[in-house]
C-alpha cells in the first residue's frame, strides 16, 4: 500500500512572490496550484492561502487594477486557493536624491505604497492552522524574516515541519536555520505553471491581460 501523502497548506505572500520571481516577466499569469504541486510533487496539498491587497490606479498605469481583478477572479476558480486580503497605504514621504545637482535641494516628494496587513494575517493563518491540526507540512511562499517567529513557534511548540519556497535570488540568512526544507523558485517552473488565456467563471470569462 502506498505511504499516505503528508498533509499540506501553502501561505503565499503576494508582494513577495510577485516583487521577488515575477515582475518584468511574461509569467505573472501564473497557476499557483501547478507551482506547489510543481515542487511538491508527494504531499496532499490541502489549501494554499494567497495574501495579497487590493492595488490603486496610477497615473502612468491606470489598468493596473483591472489586471490584478482579472487575476484574482482567476485564482478564484482554483478550489484549494483562498484569497485572503490586506491593504496598501499611500503617503506622501521626503527622499533623498542618489545624485543631487549641486547647490540644489537634495530632497523630493514621493509617494510611497506600502502594503499592510499581509505578513501578520500569512503569520495568523499559519499559526492558527497550526493549533487547529489542519496540516502536517506548512509550506511559505516568501523570504521576509519577519515570518521567523510565527515559522519557529508552528515546528517548535505544535510540532509541524515547515518549509520555504524561495521566490527571492537568495534565502534569508535568519529563516534557513529554522526551517525543515528550503526550495528556491526557479523562472522554468514558472513558465510551465500557467494558466489557461482564458477560464470561465460565474460572471462569464476572464481572459489574462494583453502586456502580461
């Protein structure tokens, strides 16, 4: 009889996947569930928690938003894809010049996005699932440090393995340690793991983005 497939819920960090293995790339259309299956090819995968937030127009992109919507409906055709929801602040914020003219103010305004809510509601799901048994395996789709404590207290005080799929170029010296496998995301799985140009849903067709 074949050994049973570990139980297993993937946490994706969006920012992280998409700023570390898919910006400037023709892979941003990507299967999630092709990917993790991809890597981990002899475990049950239960659930995979995408965590991302919703993105605002700009100027010199006014579609963004309507790509990301075309995504996420995507995604949601997915039955094991949960879609789980941060948020971005804008503010204005002074920064310094890397090459300022002589004799001229070295500071400009800028607008800096940041994204909030995601790495603490990845840590809450993580932890959570892990105190209710709902996996055997964690996988995290990220490299932020931050996750290092929510990573150590799921293996450490509930006794579950945890390991990393790293969309970054290199790990992070502080997660490695502490972890039970570490697999870096490579440009060839992402191009094998796309979806479909087109996927059918309960509002009609969702069709990938024309620049992606």
């Amino acid at each position: 009889m074949a050994a049973k497939k570990p139980r297993t819920s993937v946490y994706i960090d969006g920012f992280n996947l998409y700023y570390g293995a898919l910006k400037g790339t023709p892979f941003k259309w990507l299967d999630l569930r092709a990917l993790c299956q991809a890597y981990l090819p002899n475990n049950d995968i239960d659930h995979i928690k995408y965590f991302t937030a919703r993105i605002s127009a700009r100027p010199n992109d006014p579609l963004q938003p309507a790509r990301q919507q075309a995504y996420l409906r995507a995604l949601s055709t997915i039955p094991v894809v949960d879609i789980i929801y941060g948020h971005y602040l804008s503010h204005k914020v002074k920064a310094r010049l890397a090459n300022p003219e002589p004799g001229k103010n070295p500071y400009v305004d800028i607008i800096k996005t940041e994204e909030k809510g995601s790495d603490v509601n990845l840590a809450a799901h993580l932890l959570h699932d892990a105190h209710l048994d709902r996996f055997d395996i964690a996988v995290v789709v990220s490299n932020d440090s931050d996750l290092l404590e929510p990573i150590k207290l799921a293996r450490g005080e509930l006794g579950k393995s945890v390991g990393i799929l790293n969309p970054q170029k290199k790990p992070s010296r502080a997660i490695v340690p502490h972890v039970d496998f570490i697999k870096q995301i490579r440009p060839g799985a992402l191009e094998a793991c796309q979806l479909p140009e087109s996927i059918s849903d309960e509002h009609g067709v969702v069709r990938k983005p024309q620049d992606w």
